[in-house]
C-alpha cells in the first residue's frame, strides 16, 4: 500500500501534465503548417520529462519507493535517451522550415535563426541539455571518469530553468488554456524536485 501511495504521488504531476497536453492538441494543430505543429509538440512533450528526469536522478524517496532503485535507473536512462530525440526533433523541425521558407541550406538556416533573447535561452537550453546528456553518456559507458562527467551533467540544472523560459516566452499559445496548465505543472515540479535537492545537500 504504501508502494502504491508513493508511485501515485510520484507520477500524479506528470500525469496531469500530459492529461492537460492531450487536452491541448487541438489548440496545438489548430494551424495549417503541419510541420510546425509537430515541432512544437515534442517541445511541449518534453517539459514534463524534465522534472521526472530530475526527480529519478536525485533518487527521490517517492521515486525509490515507488519503483524500486534498479527500475529508477533504467527508466532515467530510457529517458535520458527518449528526450535528447525530442528535443533533436523540435530544432530539427524548425530549421526545416525556416531553411524552406528563406532558400537556405540547413547550416544556414540554423545559424539565420533569429537571436531573440528568448531564442537564446533556447539555444542554451539546448546546448547545455546535450552537454548534460553527454557527458552521462560517456561517463555511464566508461568513457569519461566520474570527476569529469559528474559536474558536466549538472549542465541540466543551468538548461532546465533556460528552457521553460523560453517555452514560456517563445511558445505559441503557451500562456492559454491547457497549454499553459501544461507548463505550470512541469515547472511546479521541477522547483519542488530542485528544491528537495537543495535541502537534502544542505542536511547532509
């Protein structure tokens, strides 16, 4: 019973997240440009896999107790994998079109994109979730010792912040409806996830 209570408590925020996804869709595909719906659909989809990757990283106690640590590792790791290719999937998309829409090549386009300020958390955000995923990647499969890539990922910790900015700002329709219950209950998470962390380095 109390494994149950813990794996409801765990997945609860993440589950509303993506219930109040679900419930946006149509708002998502509600313009013609199939291609930019998509593109910002895996961007929305990422935002409530950045509390659950932090959460299972931190070894939350709700985490451990409702799946057991090995389980947590495994679906940390499978996430870790899943949400690289979203966010691949969300730039990659969108340097599709503006290449299209401006006669570039697709450097070009990517180097055209408009620096905004929120564009630029963006990239950030980005760069830095790659250097988090790298360096877990290489350090996990043996490549780089634990005093390099341990602190490499902690990237994540300056990307997560960057990126639900730039969601907020730079997001189509982010602040309406379900779209913006979406981000409020992804970030929500994340500080409660930071914020536990915090604490527990404080006690240690």
């Amino acid at each position: 019973m109390r494994r149950l209570r813990a794996a409801i408590l765990f997945l609860a925020p993440v589950g509303l997240a993506y219930a109040a996804l679900a419930l946006a869709l149509p708002l998502v595909f509600a313009g013609e440009d199939r291609v930019r719906s998509v593109a910002n659909l895996a961007a929305l989809a990422t935002l409530p896999c950045i509390p659950l990757l932090f959460l299972l990283g931190v070894r939350s106690p709700l985490a451990v107790q409702a799946l057991g640590l090995p389980r947590a590792f495994r679906i940390h790791k499978a996430l870790g994998l899943a949400f690289p290719a979203l966010l691949t999937l969300h730039a990659g998309l969108h340097v599709y079109r503006f290449a299209k829409a401006m006669g570039l090549s697709y450097p070009l386009a990517a180097l055209a994109v408009p620096n905004t300020w929120e564009m630029v958390l963006g990239k950030a955000a980005l760069a830095l979730f790659f250097v988090a995923w790298g360096a877990a990647w290489l350090g996990t499969s043996g490549r780089l010792p634990r005093r390099i890539w341990r602190p490499a990922h902690l990237a994540a910790y300056l990307a997560a912040p960057a990126a639900f900015v730039h969601a907020l700002f730079r997001g189509e329709d982010m602040t309406r409806g379900w779209l913006f219950a979406v981000w409020v209950v992804a970030a929500a998470t994340w500080l409660m996830a930071v914020g536990w962390r915090a604490m527990r380095s404080r006690s240690a």
